[in-house]
C-alpha cells in the first residue's frame, strides 16, 4: 500500500474547538486550551503517524477583524498555513453558527475560496445540540454554498465522530513518503511549549483584559542531567497598572501561577524543575512590530 502525508490546516473564529481538536486527534495536549476566544496566537503544528499515513496538522489562531499589530501577524499565520494546506479543516461551532451568511463573512470566504484543495467543514460540539437532527440543517445550509468537498460532524471533548474524520482526511491526502519520524509528535521545541503552558495559565487565573494584555518570554531553559531542569520566563505586560494584578498582594498571585504551572510543564516534559518567573512592562507591545518579532512573532 502506498503510503499518504500532508499538511492539514485547521482554521475557523475564535472559540469552535480547534485547539482541542488538535490534541483529539494527535492523542496528546498539544495546544493550550481555554473558555477564553483567541488563546491560540500561533500556529501549533500536530504530528499524526499511523501504517499508512501521516498528517500534520496546523492548529491556527481564530479569524478575526484585526485590532492590534498582533492580529494582523495572528492573520499572517492562518494565510501562511492555507498556503501549505494540502487540505482545509474549517471548523465552526455548530451551537451557534448555523447561518452561513454569519459566519462566512468577507474576509473569511475570502481567505476559503479559490484554494483549489479539499475543504472540509468540521461541525463541531453536536453534544451541545439539544439534538443531535438538528445538524443535518446547518449541513444543508452550507452545501447549498458550492464551498465544501464534505461535512463532518464531531465533538472534541467527547471524542465523537473523530474516527470520520480521520478517515475523511486521509481519503483526500495526497500520495508520499512520510515527512518527519514516526515517533514525532511536533516539530517545535520545548521552550514553546512552555511558554504556552504559561499562557495558558494566566488565561485561566486572570480576568477580562489581562490574559491578552500578556506575553510569556522564555529567558533561560536549562536541561540538566542530574536535578531539576531550570527555566526562568518574563510575563510581559503593557501597562504599568497590570504588573501589580500579576503579582498580587505580597506576590500571591505571581506564587500561585508558577505553582499551578510548574506542576504542567513538569507532566508535559515528565520530569522535575524549577520555575521561576518576573513581570516586565513592555508598554503597548502588540502594536509594535519589531517587540512582537523579539517574541518570536
């Protein structure tokens, strides 16, 4: 038999479940989850190896209408990963968008048509539809498009319907040898993965602006072969009034994150260390592009 890879961009608006998509279908946590829309601001790239064939997944920042410097660079991403697509998962929330002229609007149509390659529309959360016919409308709704090659309805959190869409994928893969070994699961570093496991953190400890306000830098990442690996990371804030919400009364808030954290970068890496981190104010950081470049954007 011969053997199938390529690259799978998953894309869609904030909030439909990509993320967690992603790690479904790797079988790993990949990309940092939360409640909150736009956590994802990079693109996370997912390795999937079986028999006869290797996908590689492209998890990328939600479509929005750019507000920051940073948005434009998240949009970047998203045209970069459709550029090396050789199929498109677009997937959308289908509690809540069953009227395509909503959700298709101009600069994500725009972004969708003319990319001559599969494109599959991944209905996602079913298992919040009061019930479970009440997909078969919105499937409706988008074929009468002309945009989408298939129709696949899943729930990442309950691992529903993700064996279709395996299997929808691999049905339009292109003919290759595999691109990368068997055993890898991503091709990005530990040291990104880190910072985004403090991302995610701040996502889910701090309210209302301050998680998007935020950057994690990672300073220093020491492996060591005895004792406990090091890393020290700076939270970039661009406000003055937001490093104090970080750290907290007498640091208690700064102590806490690290605690939480430390105990997921250690079941991420599987081994023990020790974490440190400082919060530097880096006044309006998403509107600067050559700040945004030194994070690596």
């Amino acid at each position: 038999m011969k053997k199938k890879c390529g690259y799978i961009a998953i894309v869609g608006v904030p909030n439909v479940g990509k993320s967690t998509l992603l790690n479904v279908l790797i079988g790993t946590k990949l990309s940092i989850v939360t409640s909150k829309p736009q956590t994802t601001r990079k693109n996370v790239v997912g390795i999937r190896t079986d028999n006869e064939s290797q996908m590689i997944f492209l998890d990328t920042p939600g479509i929005v209408k750019p507000k920051y410097e940073l948005h434009r660079v998240m949009m970047d991403y998203i045209d970069y990963a459709l550029l090396e697509a050789d199929i498109i998962g677009f997937t959308i929330d289908s509690t809540l968008h069953n009227n395509p002229a909503t959700l298709l609007q101009n600069e994500i149509q725009e972004r969708l048509q003319n990319k001559n390659r599969p494109l599959i529309l991944i209905l996602n959360k079913i298992d919040l539809l009061p019930d479970s016919k009440l997909v078969l409308p919105i499937i409706e709704k988008y074929n009468a498009l002309n945009l989408f090659d298939e129709f696949v309805p899943t729930s990442a959190t309950k691992n529903a319907g993700i064996d279709e869409l395996i299997k929808v994928f691999k049905q339009y893969l292109p003919e290759s040898e595999f691109l990368y070994d068997t055993e890898i699961l991503s091709t990005q570093s530990e040291r990104f993965f880190v910072a985004e496991l403090i991302r995610e953190t701040l996502f889910k400890l701090y309210r209302d602006e301050i998680p998007y306000s935020t950057e994690v830098q990672i300073v220093q990442f020491k492996e060591r072969e005895k004792g406990k690996w090091f890393i020290s990371a700076e939270i970039i804030v661009d406000k003055e009034t937001q490093k104090p919400i970080i750290i907290g009364s007498g640091g208690q808030s700064l102590r806490r994150l690290g605690e939480i954290t430390r105990k997921e970068i250690e079941a991420h890496l599987g081994l023990p260390i020790y974490l440190e981190l400082f919060v530097k104010v880096r006044r309006n950081w998403r509107n600067k592009k050559e700040m945004l470049k030194s994070f690596g954007y």
